[in-house]
C-alpha cells in the first residue's frame, strides 16, 4: 500500500516555465545572446540550474568557465527575484494533496533547483500542505537522478522506499524513484514527453493529479 509520495517541483508540482524563461532570456538578450522560447527551455530544465543554462547559452560561452559562472550567478540572482511573479501550482494539485493527506499520505518534495529556492517556493505555493522535507540542490550533495537523497527521506520518516511513490515529470525522476526502489510515477501534465517518462522507467502515467487516489 502507498503511504508517502516524494514530489518533484518543477514540471510536475508547479508550474514555473514562465518565470525561468523569462529571467534568463532577459539575462540573454541584454549580454546580445540568442533567447529561446518556452518549449525550448522545457526540454532544458530538470538537470540543476546550471546544466539549464549551459544548455541555454552558446557553446562558446559555456566553455570560458569564469564567464560562464558569472552568467549562471546573474541568470539565478535574476530568476530567484521572479521567481513566483507567474508560477503557480499546476490544475488538480492542491485538490489531490489535500485528498490524499486525508487518507493520511506523507508528502516530501525533492527538487534539482537551489535548495534555498526550492524552499521558499513550496512554502508560498503550499502554505497548508505538511511535507516531511523539502530539499533542493545543495553543495556536495548528489542531484537526481542518484537515489541516496530520495532514501534518506525514506529512512527518516521510518517509512520503507517500497511504500513510496516517486512522481515525476521527466526520465531523471523516474530513473530517481526505480534506484530508490520505490514507485516511479509519470506526470503527463509536465514538461517531458510521454515516450520520455517511459523509457526513464516510469511504472505508470498519471493523467492528472488525482489519478494518484487510484494507487492508494
């Protein structure tokens, strides 16, 4: 039986393309760099920030390491600013985390983006939903989609890696929630495709968010 879900944030809790496009296309178009649209920076996001944007700026750029660090500080100083002015949680989720909580489901999010702001965003977006850790990338602390993060959640909260869900909208979650032995679950509502979650390992694809009711 299902008792906890660990989250991804991006993609597949909130909706936050619009605001991360936006605070580096800004950076982009004022150092005279080619900006991308929204789709584009979907297929970027996922890795950690700084893999978004060496994925977001020139190849010439990416490989001169003091420039480079410079743009990613500047491009995450200017993202962390905007950061909630368009985000907000996708259709379904507060409806289905409430459903669950009452059924006495666990909840933890586990995201790639800085810990800090990962933090802060699901404090603001979710400010009556109790979750048993919510954590970002941190310093020395290996990102998804190495499992050791999703099992440490597990291991607090005494409740076993095979009793858990691992919800997702890309291949990096789902490869996260299948080394971790839990329950790697597709969101469909994200920013990755279908074919995408599936060959990540994805054990099923959720339609919408209260498609996790059925898994209870």
């Amino acid at each position: 039986m299902l008792q906890a879900i660990i989250f991804d944030l991006d993609g597949t809790l909130a909706d936050t393309i619009g605001d991360i496009g936006s605070a580096v296309n800004s950076l982009l178009a004022e150092r005279g760099y080619p900006t991308h649209d929204l789709a584009a920076y979907k297929r970027m996001v996922g890795n950690g920030f700084a893999n978004l944007m060496r994925r977001a700026l020139p190849d010439s750029v990416v490989a001169d390491e003091p420039i480079f660090s410079e743009l990613a500080r500047e491009a995450a100083a200017r993202y962390a600013a905007r950061s909630l002015e368009t985000t907000r949680p996708f259709a379904g989720i507060p409806e289905a985390l409430e459903a669950l909580a009452e059924r006495g489901v666990r909840f933890a999010v586990l995201s790639n983006k800085p810990d800090a702001m990962t933090k802060s965003m699901v404090a603001a977006l979710f400010p009556s939903t109790r979750f048993l850790a919510v954590l970002g990338d941190r310093p020395g602390i290996p990102r998804k989609p190495d499992p050791a993060e999703a099992l440490a959640i597990a291991a607090k909260s005494g409740i076993p890696p095979e009793r858990w869900a691992f919800v997702g909208d890309s291949g990096v979650d789902m490869q996260t929630g299948s080394a971790a032995g839990m329950i790697p679950l597709g969101a469909s509502w994200g920013y990755r495709s279908v074919d995408e979650l599936q060959a990540g390992g994805a054990s099923a694809i959720l339609k919408a968010p209260i498609d996790l009711m059925t898994r209870l």
